[in-house]
C-alpha cells in the first residue's frame, strides 16, 4: 500500500526529507502495549516514529521496527537525550545506549529534549550532538522545548543551525513568536500535543465544529490538517488502530482562507504543559 504519511514531507536544512505525520509514543508504558501501537501504525503506513529516552520504551519501538520488516532507509526515527543526561560525555554516551536500545546503527533525528537552563548544559551539550551528527549517528539534530534565547546561545557557540525545535502547539497555542524566531533560520517546527493533550476540550473551541461538519471530518482531523498547512510536523498519539488511521487520513481534503483564519482566532495563549525554563527535572 501506499503509505498516506508519505503524501507529505518537510525537507529539513540537512537536505533530508522528513514524513509531516509521525506516531508519538509519549506514556506508552508498557513495552507489549508499545510494541503492538508501533506495529500497528507501520502497518497502516507510518514510517514516521518519535521516542525518547526518558519514555522508557525505545527497546520497544526497536523490535516492532525490527518486526515490521520494512527497509531502515525508509524510516524516520527521533529520540532525545534527557536533562540528566545532557554534558559533553554524558550525552554521547546516552545516545549509545539509545541506539542500542532500538537496535539501530544511527537515528534520524537527536534532540536535546529541554534546555534545563537551571543546569547549565544545554550549550555543551549541543555541541556534543554536534559531534554525534559529524559520525554518522544522528542524520540530523534539533532541540525541544528551546525558547529563542535558548538557541540564540546555542547557535552563537555552535557551527549547526538546529533541523527541528520540537514544542507544545496546539490550537490554543499557536506558538507564533518562536515559530517565526525558527522559520527566519531554517529551523522546522515539530507541534507534541498537536490536540492539546486532552486538557481542554477542542469542541469548545469557537468555530471548530462548524468546521468539522464543513468537511465532513472529525474536529481532530481538522486540527491536524490545521498543522499540516501551518508547515509544522505533528505527531499524534493513540494506541487505538482506528484511531492511528484516523489521523492519516488528512490528505484528502484542504482548509480555505477563511478556515484558517477560524483557527489562526483560537490561540489564546493557553500552555497547558511545562514552561521551558521550569523544565529542570
């Protein structure tokens, strides 16, 4: 089959492609649960999938990519290292036992999960990825949860410019100011809780179910496709199938103008996660 994800791919600085569409494996704890979620989605045409060490479950994503049988060149995976793991021996040494865990020889993305400001590292831990991407280990590198000041300190120090800044966005969160400090350098945005996490309710947002019914999808398929024309990659999670076909069948039709603007009216500044300068775990 042809795999849906694949209808649409950001080309990142490094000149690779990445899929728009990808799985998030966030809270999927259980490593049988995990496995068979993964397994699932690659079957229905995700070759896009977003872990982390601090998930605890990247043994798990590894052997449903083993399992599933499908060619590595074909896959995109992201990982990060987590804040306790962030310096210049200890993330080098992170992502080693990542890749071990995933069974992988390289990843396609690495990402400093938050700056953690309050620890100092994230400068010296950037240039250590740095390094990782000079071997062949990671194809590209990125960060999460970076403020502009924070990769302003990292782009004075390093020689890379970040492929990704992976951030909370949603439709309450549009994140305009960072995404626009990321889009003037070449750096993509990656939305985690595109839907917002379930901690407020889509359908109380004004005008969104008037577009669900418009074009005859559900209101999560019209906040992805949402992202989707926002030139951001989303990454979605379920651990039910319907679900994960769900959220790929956004192809198949577009917003107008004047949707847009519906959407663009949603943002009221609403974080419901962590700030990043409170992300110091």
């Amino acid at each position: 089959m042809t795999a849906p994800a694949e209808q649409a791919r950001l080309t990142l600085n490094t000149g690779a492609t990445i899929p728009q569409v990808g799985l998030g494996v966030f809270k999927i704890d259980d490593d049988a649960e995990c496995e068979r979620v993964v397994l699932d989605a690659l079957e229905l045409g995700y070759r896009h999938i977003d872990t982390a060490m601090i998930y605890r479950n990247e043994a798990a994503v590894g052997r449903a990519l083993a399992k599933s049988g499908i060619p590595r060149e074909e896959l995109f995976v992201t990982t990060k290292v987590w804040n306790s793991d962030q310096g210049a021996t200890e993330t080098p040494a992170a992502l080693a036992t990542s890749l071990e865990l995933l069974g992988l020889d390289y990843v396609d993305l690495y990402l400093i999960h938050w700056p953690a400001p309050t620890r100092g590292r994230y400068v010296e831990t950037w240039l250590a990825l740095e390094e990782l991407a000079a071997k062949g280990l990671s194809k590209a590198i990125g960060v999460s949860n970076f403020e502009p000041e924070h990769l302003e300190a990292i782009l004075e120090a390093g020689n890379v410019v970040p492929a990704i800044n992976q951030v909370e966005l949603h439709p309450a969160f549009q994140q305009r100011t960072v995404r626009a400090f990321g889009e003037q350098r070449g750096i993509l945005t990656e939305a985690w809780g595109p839907l917002g996490q379930g901690k407020y309710e889509l359908a109380e947002l004004p005008g969104l179910n008037e577009l669900a019914q418009k074009h005859g999808k559900t209101i999560q398929q019209i906040v992805l496709r949402w992202h989707i024309q926002e030139g951001v990659i989303v990454f979605p999670k379920s651990v039910r199938k319907e679900r994960l076909a769900e959220n790929l069948a956004v192809f198949d039709f577009a917003l107008d103008a004047e949707d847009m603007a519906v959407m663009e009216a949603m943002d009221s500044g609403k974080r419901v996660g962590t700030h990043p300068d409170d992300g110091n775990w």
